[in-house]
C-alpha cells in the first residue's frame, strides 16, 4: 500500500509542477499581451491625434496664407499647443517603456519633434504679438521640417510596434517549445516512475512466487519424509499384524485399517504431487503435460493434443512450475465445465519469449465475467493472477457457443 501511495504521490508532484508552470506561462502571456495591447493602442492614439493637429494646423496656415486673416495664425497656434501637449505624453509613455534611455533613435526623433513644435509655437507667439509677416517663411521653413521630422518619428513608432508585437511572438514560440519540453519530460518522468513500480511490483511478485516455491518443497519434503514415512511404516506393520491373525473378525478390521491407510497414503501422495509435482521434476514441462494428454486420450471423452517446437524446453524452476499450473488449472476448466470435445495446447519459445496459445471447442463463457464475483471463474482467476505475477500477458477469445482461445506470453 505504501508503495502504491509513494508512486501516485510521484506521478502527481510531475502533474502539479507541470500543471503550474504551464498556468504561469499562459498567465504571464495573457498579462503581457494586454500590456502590449494598451501600449501600443496607446501610441497608436496619440499618434492619430498628433496627426489630426497637423491637418488642421495646415488647413489653418493656407487660409491665413491665401486670405491674410490673422486669426487663422492663432488657430494654427493652438493646434501646436495641442501638438506639444500629446507629444509630450508620447514622451512620457515611450520613456517610460525606454527606462529613460534618451540613446534611443526613437526617444531621439520624439526629442527632434518636440523642440521644432516649440520652436513653431514661439515663432507664431511672435508674428502674433507683432503682426509682422517677417515670420512668414521661416514659419514656412520651419513646419516642412517638423512635418519631415514627424513622419520619420512616425515611421519608428510602427517600426517599434512591429519589433515589439515580433518579440513578444518569439517570446511566446520560446514559451510554448519550453512547455511542449517540459511536457516530454513529466511523461518520460511519469514512464519511468511506472516502470520503476512495475518493476518493483514484478520483482515482489517473483520473491513471493520463489518463497512460495521453496516453502512447497519444504513442505511436500517434510510430508514425505514424516508423514509419508509413518504411513509407510503402518501398513508395513499392519500386513504383519495380518499374518499372525486367526480370526475372521480381526481380519475384517484389519483390512479396514489397510485399506484406510493405503487411501491415507494415495492422498498424501497426491498433496505432495501437488505441492511439487514429481512427474515435472522428472519429466520437464513438455513432457508432463503429453503425460496428462495421454492420460486424457485414454479417457477417450476428450481429445487433447500438445505441441511444442521445442519438447526439451527448461525453463527456471518457478517459472516452469507456474506454467505448468497455469496449464494444468486450463485443462481442469475444460474438463470440468465446457463440454469440449477436443482441446489443444501450443507451446513456443522465441528467443527470450514464451508463447502458449490454448484451444477447446466447449461453450465458451463471456470473458467480461472473470471481473465479476462468480466463483465458477475463480480457477480462471487464479491463473490470470499467475500470469500477472510472472509479468506475463494474455489475450482470451470467447463466448457463448465459441469454445475458447487464450493466447499467453512470458519473458524469460
């Protein structure tokens, strides 16, 4: 259990830590993006109306150009006020985006309009105040120069927008090939923490499966050679007893007794065959199984067939012993409840791999029942169990009416 909450607690500290940083960095986008977004709406604005004011600053000075009225002069004075006064923000706004830096060809540009506006609001101050059209043509000169210098300042503020808006995307490319690489690490890191639990589960798995083993032996030994011996030993003395006996009335007895402990032993034999099944120790695993088929053939109810590429085949111990199990608890199935008259058994090794493909033509069952609760699929369980345990797959064909194919595969 502990293991289980250790490698979920793993796998979940790799989705948080990659569910948090994604979040910030979709958050992080989402509030530089509306920055930009005001940013720039906000040069964009000033510069639409700075270029308002110059229209109708132009407007104004041929009016005053073409009809002489001096009252134009004093609008165009005051389209520049209003010049001055946005150009000003324009300022605040882009050196504040420059940390003050006034090395900037931008904030250069921003510097060269602002002191020829100035110099056009003093100039115009004083053809005012004086009424002189001396001003005239340096008002003149001096408004094709800040128109020049404007649309220069104008393009850099574009081109700023577009360094900005081109920045951000790679920002953005950087933040999402970031992402997408944090994402191959979680998974490679969750892939390993599975493999590192299966691992650890299938090594468990295989102690218990070798404890269990060696505890068999040990077991099946000591019933051999205690009890096997002890009933070995009575109905040694009973036949001897037997002898020495007269009356048909102790006769009668005794041969209960024989009997009882004959059938005493033909159990023990069979617990211990069970517990170490001596014919595989004897035989191996290709050949204790076309035992059982030969055995089944003579029956004669159900035919049943193995074949096998390789009939010297040796496995590990415990491994041999649980295919063997898992084989023998199949043919007990069929036997038992599928009404088949025919059943085969392939067995492959390719390589590192075991393969065993299991055939009856029974009734077949609806495989989806091994999930439930019934009883009757309990010996079907008990071998998934074994495969599992010995890290193995499986694959099982069947239904109503089908017969069943089940098809196994095992590392070695």
């Amino acid at each position: 259990m502990s293991l289980k909450i250790i490698f979920r607690g793993k796998v979940l500290l790799a989705i948080i830590v990659f569910t948090s940083i994604t979040c910030t960095g979709i958050i992080y986008t989402s509030i530089k993006s509306l920055q930009l977004d005001r940013e720039h709406l906000s040069l964009l604005d000033l510069s639409k109306n700075i270029d308002l004011e110059i229209s109708q600053s132009r407007i104004f000075l041929d009016d005053y150009f073409l009809f002489n009225d001096t009252l134009k002069k004093a609008s165009v004075l005051n389209c520049f006020t209003n010049t001055n006064s946005y150009i000003i923000s324009l300022d605040s706004l882009i050196s504040e985006k420059y940390n003050g830096n006034r090395e900037s060809e931008l904030l250069k540009s921003l510097e060269s309009v602002t002191n020829q506006v100035e110099e056009l609001q003093i100039e115009l101050s004083e053809s005012l105040q004086n009424h002189a059209a001396i001003f005239d043509a340096t008002i003149l000169g001096n408004y094709h120069s800040f128109k020049i210098a404007y649309q220069d300042l104008n393009k850099r503020i574009d081109n700023h927008i577009l360094y900005e808006n081109t920045s951000f995307k790679k920002r953005v490319f950087t933040l999402v090939l970031l992402t997408f690489f944090l994402l191959l690490v979680c998974i490679y890191l969750i892939h390993r923490i599975i493999n590192s639990y299966n691992a650890i589960e299938k090594q468990q798995a295989l102690r218990s499966l070798e404890v269990e083993f060696k505890e068999r032996k040990r077991i099946a030994a000591d019933l051999h050679d205690g009890l096997g011996s002890i009933l070995s030993s009575i109905a040694l003395f009973i036949k001897l007893i037997e002898k020495d006996c007269t009356s048909n009335k102790e006769n009668k007895s005794l041969v209960q007794v024989k009997e009882l402990s004959g059938i005493a032993l033909e159990n023990l034999e069979a617990t211990i065959n069970n517990l170490n099944p001596s014919i595989l120790n004897k035989y191996g695993l290709i050949k204790s199984l076309e035992i059982i088929c030969d055995k089944i053939n003579d029956i004669g109810k159900v035919t049943c067939t193995i074949n096998a590429t390789n009939s010297d085949m040796k496995l590990e111990p415990n491994m041999e012993l649980n295919v063997y199990r898992i084989c023998n608890e199949l043919i007990n199935n069929t036997l038992k409840h599928s009404g088949a008259s025919k059943l085969f058994i392939n067995i492959q090794q390719i390589k590192k791999v075991v393969s065993i493909l299991y055939r009856d033509n029974g009734k077949g069952f609806d495989p989806n029942i091994i999930n439930t609760s019934d009883e009757e699929k309990m010996g079907l369980r008990n071998i998934i169990n074994r495969i599992e345990s010995l890290g193995g797959k499986f694959e099982i064909n069947s239904g109503e009416g089908k017969g069943v194919e089940i098809m196994l595969n095992f590392k070695i």
